[in-house]
C-alpha cells in the first residue's frame, strides 16, 4: 500500500478514535463501502484504545464490546487484537446471551407467555382451516408441542443456551427467542440497560446494517439514555443491507449529535468495477468511492442471453471462454473451480446446484429466513450438525468419529440410559451401532430416501433428540387429528389442505417431501464450499474472477426485479406509490444485491443477463449507463 492510499481515510480513523474517549463519548455510524478496510478501521481504533485508556479498562474490569455476524469473522477480530482481555468479540446471538443468561425467571414468563401467543394463533387458524387435512394434522402436533413444553417450564431451574448449537433440550432457548427477549428485557428493565452500559462503555457493532432491528432499536434507546457514558459504534454500509429482518433505513434513524465519518478507499477492486458499483448506488445514496493507486483497469462485460434457452449451464460456460478470450486471463476457461458464480436469487443456485426441492419451501417462510440462509435455523441443526456428520463419518467407515457424534448429542448414550441398563451397559451400545448402521442403510439405499425418511429413523431409533418444530413429521400422519369433532369429514378432508407457504409447519411439510441428498447439497452451499453462491454468502469475500446470474424468470419475481433495474421494464404503479411513500421496493432490494456480488470482483466481472426480450433488455441497459456498448454483447442467439 502506498503512503498515499494508506493516509487517504486517515482522518476517518482518527474521527472515530476521538469518539472512542471514555471521558466524553460520542457514538457513531461509519459507512464504509465495499472493500474499504473496515476491518482493518475497526481493529486499528481498537487497538489505540487499548494502548491509550487501557489501564482505565484494567482498572474498573470494564470492556470493549464488539459484535460481528459470523464466527469467522470474530476469529479473524479476535486474532489481530491477540486476544487482547479487554475485548469481548462475539456474535450477535452470544452478545445478547451474555445479557440475559441467569435471568431464569424473566425467560420463564417471556416464553410461558410467548408460547401462548403461539397456540392461540395455530388454534385460530385451525378454526378456520379443514378437519382432517395434512396441515390441520400438522398444527394439532404444534400446539401439543408447544402446550407440552409451556407445562415444562416451571420444571426448569435453569435455561441454557448454545449460539453454535441447535438447542433442543427442554431447557434450551432458540436462536430467535434470545435476540426477541433481548430486545424486550433492554425496553423494559432499566437494571439490564445499566448493566450493559457500565460493562461496556464501548460497544461497537459490524454490519450494523443487518443487526436483527428490534434489538437494534433497543440498543439506539439505550444510547440515547445513557449518552455522556456510552459509545455505541455502527459500521456498515445501508447498501450492503441483505437480510430481511435488519432496521430499515437504519442512517436515517441516527441522531444528529452522532459522528458520520464515511470511507471513501476502495482497496479491492479495479477502476472499472469502482466506476461500475458507484453507477449502481449513485440513484440509492450517491456515494461514491475512489481507488487505489495502484488499481487496474479491470474489466467489466455484459452478455444478454434469451430467457428461452435451454441449456444455461452451457451458455455459463461459453460465456467463461469468451471472458478467457476479452481477458488474455486462462483461468477463466480452466473450469467452474476458478470462477466464481453468484446467482442474485437463492433460488436460482438451488435449482442449479440441485436442492430446490428442499430449499424453496422453507425459504419461502419470511420469519425463518433469515437463520435458515445462515444453516441455523430451528430444526435444520438437526440435519446438518447431527445427521450429516455422522452419515459422513459412517460412510467413511470412521468408527471413531462416528461414536464420538453420537456421544455427544445422542440420547441413546445418556448417562441415565447407562444408569438404568445396570450390567446389561453393552446392550445400550449395541442399540446405538445398531441405529448407526441402519441410518447408513437408509441413506446408501438405491433409491434415494426422503427427509421425512431419515427423520422418521431417527425418531423411532431415538438416535438424536427431534426438535419441537420438527416433531409433527416424525411420526405417521394417520396419528388421529387432535380436536376432530368426529362427525361427517369434509368432503376435500382426504385432500391436502394447500400449503400456507407463511407457516413454518407448511414449509417444513413440503420441504421434507425432498431426498435427504438435497439437504447435503444445502449444507455445502450455506457453507460457501460450492462454487455457486449468492450476495449472503460472499459478503466481506473477494474473488479475482466473478459471474453474476440476473434472471426474472428464474426468480420467479420473488422479491427481485431485474428488468425494472435494469430499465428493461417500466416501474408498476405499486413500485411508483411505494417510492413516493418512502418505502423499499423490489427495485431497491435488486439493486443492492446487485451492487454486493459486482463488488466481489478484484480483477474481471461478467453479468450474465437472461431477458425475455434480450434486443429491447440490451438496448435499455446501454441508455441506462451503466454498461458502454463496447462492453455488452447479445450471446446465444
């Protein structure tokens, strides 16, 4: 780095250090776009901090609080301060953990009181729904679920909680009922907003854009109440906002007394990819960045390729040969392996990566999308912590790993199975080799099992513990239906009842129906180990070689519109009403994915456009500017 490109955001350092003074505090919201240091701004303030008022922290046993989105991401933080012991690094979901844990007798109200709520709400749609049907079975379950658990609770001495785990033991919190009472116990007990603030005098949170926002508007009151003694730091960037549960227009809710320090650097990508994503903002926020010094010119291409053709993976192809070629780069045309290929819709990568079956259902249910794009939603930890493990250890015939999963989780191996087999304690491990070797059996089968299959073995061989929301489908669905009046059944009661795709019961009903490899394929894929991705997977992530796939027709219009983005297809009179009241729009939401997976590329990036009317798309993403003609081609013609 040069000593011009290292000093160009100096100030912007030093704006947030001064803010960083436990004498006088002043909060702060630091945008910062794509590739520009963030981290490295985060980690440097940090660091001075320490050197600084250190002995202060020492001194009162106070910390700096930091909240980062992954793991990953709190490993690599962690690292660069070298483990400093004033610096509490965790992720949003441990964070709030760390507030509410021991509060035993407040998490007991909150979920008596929440679960409730819950069956309340399933025994009003079971009204109104048909006796008999598959959903109506399905609700019945859940609320016996439910109702049973709200029995357990005074039962409980003490609640636990795993932000890594999937957290099934009756004494377990979800991942979603931590960050929900979070947010209600900062609103409404004075004695936890204290606590946070005399532990944490400074609390700094990245991707600030996409912190749950009921816990983000707790936080925000917080500061506002405790403000001569509390620095609460955001660093984001509203542009790279991609998840639906985080504060909209989160910049427009931040006081005026606040600190707006921006980063203007962009140390990843080349001129003509800066040139191109300040383009995409320019009409969000008009922010602009600059590159390095030493930037290359980079290259951008566009291809418009008839939605019609049958055969994408081949045009895919075609086009990384053809980018070889603008390029002079052979790595383009050496193989999927080296290109990375980013699809604007999820389901778009399902379908090509072959787990669509699985995958859609329960991405369809808003309030679970979130942590199921993560791999942690409630019930998939299930399959892809327990199942999957312990399939690919007995695959590999690795006896060892395979015991130690079962061991660990299984309620087969429970200390109180040992207890009550007395000398017959080889029964019990034989029991448990004996379901391992029937689940390989299972999932080895010529025809592939489904998902409902393997949960189904695993509840009969009690080989791992169901959780709540998957109990309905780990029995037989000719279980009797609770509350049937036992009259004349519904004429339509033998059909299916159509699934409500906003209930996480539907989602999960038809999500099971796929083949239990389609959930391994969704578990290489949340993981990022596929070559296939999508804005949520790669953000903070650079590649030399990128492709992004636009489709309307793929994404079924599901929250995205290309065509309208691209000026292909004039604004509806919803979008028009929707802009006009200050609200999000598909349009909105496209183009910041859009700006997320072209900021990706360090070297060449190729958009990959399928239009209806690919002459007419063409032609409205050049008077867009976006693209200059030289740079888009029609393909596939």
């Amino acid at each position: 780095m040069s000593t011009a490109d290292d000093q160009f955001d100096a100030e912007v350092d030093e704006t947030i250090l001064r803010c960083l003074d436990l004498e006088q505090p002043r909060s702060f919201f630091l945008y910062a776009g794509a590739g520009s240091g963030k981290t490295r701004s985060l980690v440097e303030a940090i660091r001075r901090v320490c050197r600084e008022q250190g002995r202060r922290l020492s001194l009162t046993g106070q910390k700096i609080g930091v909240i980062t989105y992954t793991n990953a991401a709190c490993d690599e933080i962690k690292q660069r301060l070298e483990f400093d012991p004033r610096v509490e690094v965790s992720t949003i979901h441990a964070f709030a953990w760390s507030l509410i844990v021991g509060h035993d007798s407040d998490i007991r109200q909150w979920l008596a009181a929440r679960l409730l709520q819950d069956v309340a709400e399933l025994e009003e749609a079971q009204a109104k729904g048909r006796a008999g049907s598959k959903a109506a079975m399905d609700r019945a379950r859940s609320i016996e679920s439910k109702l049973r658990r709200h029995a357990g609770l005074d039962a409980i001495m003490r609640f636990v909680y795993s932000p890594t785990g999937d957290n099934r033991a009756r004494d377990a919190l979800s991942h979603a009922e931590v960050i929900a009472m979070t947010a209600d116990f900062l609103g409404t007990k004075a004695g936890l907003r204290r606590l946070l603030v005399t532990h944490f005098p400074i609390l700094l949170i990245d991707e600030s854009q996409d912190t749950n926002r009921r816990l983000m508007d707790a936080l925000l009151d917080v500061e506002a109440a405790y403000r001569d003694i509390f620095c609460l730091g955001l660093f984001g960037d509203m542009m790279q906002r991609i998840y639906a549960d985080g504060k909209d227009r989160l910049a427009e809710a931040i006081p005026e007394s606040w600190a707006r320090p921006r980063k203007r650097m962009n140390h990843r990508c080349p001129i003509r990819v800066i040139e191109l994503i300040n383009r995409i903002r320019h009409d969000e926020d008009r922010e602009e960045q600059v590159p390095r010094s030493d930037a290359g010119a980079g290259v951008v291409r566009l291809f418009v390729v008839p939605q019609t053709i049958a055969d994408k993976t081949a045009v895919e192809a075609a086009i990384a040969a053809r980018m070889a070629d603008i390029t002079g780069d052979q790595s383009w045309a050496a193989g999927s392996e080296a290109i990375k290929t980013l699809a604007l819709e999820h389901l778009m990568s399902a379908r090509r990566f072959g787990f669509e079956a699985f995958f859609e259902p329960l991405y369809s249910v808003e309030r679970i999308r979130t942590s199921f794009l993560q791999g942690t939603g409630a019930g998939i930890g299930l399959f892809t912590r327990e199942i999957l493990p312990l399939v690919t250890a007995l695959r590999a015939s690795d006896r060892f790993a395979a015991a130690a999963i079962v061991r660990r989780t299984s309620p087969l191996l429970e200390r109180k199975a040992f207890e009550e087999a007395g000398v017959k304690q080889a029964d019990i491990l034989s029991k448990a080799k004996a379901a391992c070797d029937g689940l390989l059996a299972l999932v080895s089968a010529d025809k592939r099992p489904s998902a409902r299959a393997v949960l189904g073995y695993v509840a009969e061989t009690r080989l791992f513990t169901i959780p709540d929301v998957l109990m309905p489908f780990a029995t037989a669905d000719e279980v009797a239906v609770v509350g049937d009046t036992g009259g004349e059944a519904d004429d339509k009661a033998g059909e299916e009842e159509e699934v409500d795709l906003k209930s996480d019961l539907g989602g999960w009903r038809q999500a099971l129906e796929a083949s239990f490899d389609q959930i391994e394929k969704y578990d290489r894929y949340v993981r990022g180990v596929s070559h296939f991705d999508t804005h949520q997977g790669v953000k903070g992530l650079e590649f030399p070689r990128v492709m992004v796939i636009v489709s309307d027709e793929e994404a079924r219009g599901f929250m995205f519109a290309y065509d309208k983005l691209f000026g292909a297809k004039e604004k509806s009179k919803n979008d028009l009403e929707n802009e006009a009241a200050g609200k999000e729009t598909t349009i909105d939401r496209t183009r910041r994915l859009f700006y997320v997976t072209c900021s990706r590329a360090e070297e060449s990036l190729a958009v990959v456009y399928y239009a209806t009317d690919p002459a007419l798309a063409l032609d409205a993403t050049i008077r867009q500017g976006w693209f200059k003609p030289e740079e888009t081609e029609l393909f596939g013609q």
